[in-house]
C-alpha cells in the first residue's frame, strides 16, 4: 500500500472564525475549533508523525493525545485528516495525567492550569471547555494533582494529587462529591488511581511499598467515598501481605468492573496479566526476546486486551501486543501485517496505548525514523474509506454572503474545512440547517457531511 505520509502544518488559531449553525426544533450549536492538517498512511492504518503521542481513541476512531514539542493536548481525526488543539496541560508542559475517553467521546481527562499549577480536569468537548478539580493542599514540580482516566458515563474522573513531601494520593472526583482522597495503605506511600469502571464504582491503580508498585483496587462505598483499597492476589488462597502473592500495578478495568488488567513484575515473571471473579489470575504470556509486559487499556466488555513489552534492556525498542482468548497474545506488528493486511515497511508499532470501547480501533505510537502517533482499524469495512456512496450537499446558496441552507434527513456530522484542509468548525445536524457563515473570513471552504451510508461535500465561496 502506498505510503501517504505528509507533514502536520500547524496554523495560529487566532485568525480562525466561528460559524454558527441553527436548526428547526434545535437550539444553537457550539462550535469546536480545529488547527491543522493531518497525514494518514494506509486503508487500515493512520499515522500522524512528528512525535504525536497518542494516548486514547473513541468509537468514532477520533484520537487523543499531545505533540511531543506542544504544552496542550491534540485531538486527531484520521477520516478528516484534521487535528484540533484543545487546550489544556499536557505532559510536554510538566503536567502528570494523560487524556482519556468517556465512553461517548464527549469528554475527557487530563490536566489544565489552576490557581497554584496544573490540576486534574475534564474537557467536554461540546464546550470546548476545561474544568479543573482541585488538589489535596500540596504542589510537586507546579503540579497539584493529575487526571489519568475518566469513567465511560463521563461522571468520575481518577488520578492523584500531591499530599506533602515526595507523597500522592490516589484520587476520584465527581459532582456529586468533589475530590476525594482514596488513600494509601502505609504511611507516606503513594498511590494513584489509572483506571475506572463505566459508572465509577471501582477504581484501579497502584499501591506503593518498598517497590515496585502493586495491584491497588478501590470499591465505592454506598455511604459515600470508597473503601480502602486492596490487593489482587495472583494466589486467592495465598497471603496477602506476601508480595510474591501480589499483582503489580493495575491499568485497565472493563465497562461493568468485572476484568481487571495490569502490569507485570517479579511477582509473575513480568507477564501482562488479567484478573476477573470467574478466571481468577491469568497470565497473558511473553513475546521472545522482550522484557517487561504492560497492559494498557482493554474493550469495554474486556475481550480483547492491548499493550506494549519493554525492550530486552534499557533504551531497547519496545512492541504493541493484542490478546484474545481465542487468538492468545500476538506481537500487533505481525498481527496487523498477517492477519489485516496492513504494510509496515520500516515502522515498528512501539505500544498499543487504548482500544476503543467497541474494539474497533487501537491507537498508540509508533518508530521509524522518528516516533509517529498511530490508528490502527480493525474493522475497515465500517469505516470512512469504505462509505460506497460519495454524493453532492446541495447546500444554497452559493456563493453565499451570510448563511447557506440544506438538508439532513437523518443524524450526521458536519465538518467545514479550510482551502488547506484545515478544520473551522464540527456540528452535529439533522433535520432542516441553516449555518450562519457571516462571521468567517471570505475565501473557499469545503462542507463534509457524514450521515448514514454516505459521505456528501460541497465546495463554497464565501464573500
């Protein structure tokens, strides 16, 4: 397959005009602001270089993450080739946290600027806003605390915030309670919360020790808050307190809570591991020659697990895995090439960083000359490429002054693009649209309409 790789131009946002858009029986729309132009490879795999780290994907195959050289975070949309700044704190800025997905796509988690340094946040995206959620009163290297993971209902956003010295706490924040302090086992040992159940009732992390960090779990207690935290045990009939007994760090939960996946350590001779009520512990296995196994993120039902193996030693290459339990642990670069046809060449897929909830996309960075952000599609027949109907808008008028006209009989989204490919704006429409145009700067633009079976797009001139 041709290589389709092209570089990411990123234009200043100031200059960008809104658009507004009303429909019958609809209230206004927010409009979300786009910044650049994205690359894409092949049919099956999207990737978008220069250092773009990519940290989480939705349903709808939209990528989140941040620019290795950029404070603020990225979102990236392959099928549009369009990436959008959306603000925020990212860890190139000295923030903790990482962004992830609600399980609608509508919001996610991560850290922005609060009164005393960067703070755990949610970003809705229908907002295009960033809403910080405080800290446990102490500040480490301009950070109060950081959000790692946000539950699928979009209500529960985890992570830790600093408690004095070299000490953090997991913590869990929602509306209803405000921050709450998770806990720690021991006396000035840290730990953090990394994953949560869709409605937030169990929280997964790390519990820190002696090193290196272990299995931590938190429930919800009805009366409030969560119970203290407590061990998986590779042994159920084992001890406790034994840390030959004791899974490492968990990293990924499933949407109902039931399966649970981590980190490997001595403990399991540095396997990725699951754990779930009925399976017990279980080892996913070993790629040859790698070192330390990660898991990272798993579909909302748990079937399908991704993650990465550290190099045999330091600074060595890393490898992205998939696991199935019918199709065990695969190597992701022999998987993709094998089993979806996808031609890697020279890049080397470093981690598999998320899954989406559906198990259609995996998302991660990648190696070749220089590291990439990556999205691998699972199921291309469901995809953008595969739409088999290419229409015309039939927006009016054209050109048009103040505001154009059109149709949609069924739910889409509408995306205006620049001359260069740029995004403007995103709506969701449906029924009879009027977009007002009045506040743009005159020039040519492209509208994308995506709704059912088919992609529709027109070409207008602003004036």
């Amino acid at each position: 397959m041709a290589d389709l790789l092209r570089a990411v131009v990123h234009p200043a946002c100031n200059n960008i005009n809104n658009s507004k858009i009303t429909m019958k029986h609809s209230t206004t729309l927010s409009t979300i602001i786009a910044l650049a132009l994205a690359g894409t490879a092949s049919a099956q795999l999207d990737v978008l270089p220069q250092g773009y780290w990519a940290s989480a994907v939705n349903n709808d195959g939209l990528v989140a993450g941040y620019l290795s050289t950029a404070p603020t975070y990225m979102l990236w949309n392959p099928d549009l080739s369009s990436t959008e700044d959306i603000g925020g704190m990212s860890p190139y800025d000295n923030a903790g946290g990482q962004a992830r997905f609600s399980a609608d796509g509508q919001r996610l988690s991560g850290g922005a600027a609060g009164t005393l340094g960067s703070e755990m946040a949610t970003y809705d995206r229908t907002t295009g806003a960033w809403t910080t959620h405080g800290g446990l009163g102490s500040v480490m290297d301009g950070n109060v605390s950081s959000g790692w993971n946000i539950s699928g209902d979009g209500q529960t956003v985890v992570g830790l915030a600093w408690t004095g010295g070299f000490t953090a706490h997991a913590v869990a924040w929602n509306e209803q309670e405000g921050l709450m302090d998770l806990g720690s086992l021991f006396p000035d040992a840290s730990t953090r919360a990394n994953a949560v159940s869709a409605d937030g009732s169990i929280v997964v992390g790390w519990q820190d020790f002696n090193g290196p960090w272990k299995s931590a779990v938190w429930r919800k207690d009805p009366s409030g808050g969560y119970f203290p935290n407590t061990y998986i045990l590779i042994d159920p009939d084992g001890s406790g307190e034994d840390e030959f007994n004791q899974a490492g760090e968990c990293s990924a939960i499933s949407a109902d809570g039931s399966v649970i996946g981590g980190y490997g350590d001595y403990a399991n001779d540095d396997q990725p591991w699951i754990w779930s009520e009925a399976g017990g512990f279980v080892n996913l296995g070993a790629l040859p020659d790698m070192g330390r196994g990660h898991v990272s993120a798993m579909s909302a039902d748990g079937s399908t697990v991704v993650g990465w193996f550290d190099g045999p030693f330091f600074g060595s290459p890393r490898k992205a895995f998939i696991w199935t339990e019918a199709g065990g642990l695969q190597d992701l670069n022999v998987y993709a090439a094998s089993m979806l046809g996808v031609e890697l060449g020279s890049r080397q897929l470093y981690t598999a960083s998320d899954i989406s909830p559906n198990g259609r996309y995996i998302t991660g960075t990648g190696v070749d000359a220089a590291m990439f952000g990556y999205r691998l599609d699972l199921d291309p027949t469901m995809g953008l490429a595969a739409v088999d109907r290419m229409e015309p808008l039939h927006a009016w008028p054209n050109p048009v002054t103040d505001a154009v006209h059109f149709r949609c009989t069924a739910p889409g989204e509408l995306t205006i693009l620049r001359v260069d490919g740029a995004v403007v704006a995103r709506h969701r429409v449906m029924g009879d649209v009027r977009m007002d145009l009045a506040d743009m700067a005159n020039g040519v633009y492209t509208l994308v309409l995506r709704a059912e079976d088919a992609v529709r797009t027109q070409r207008i001139v602003k004036h």
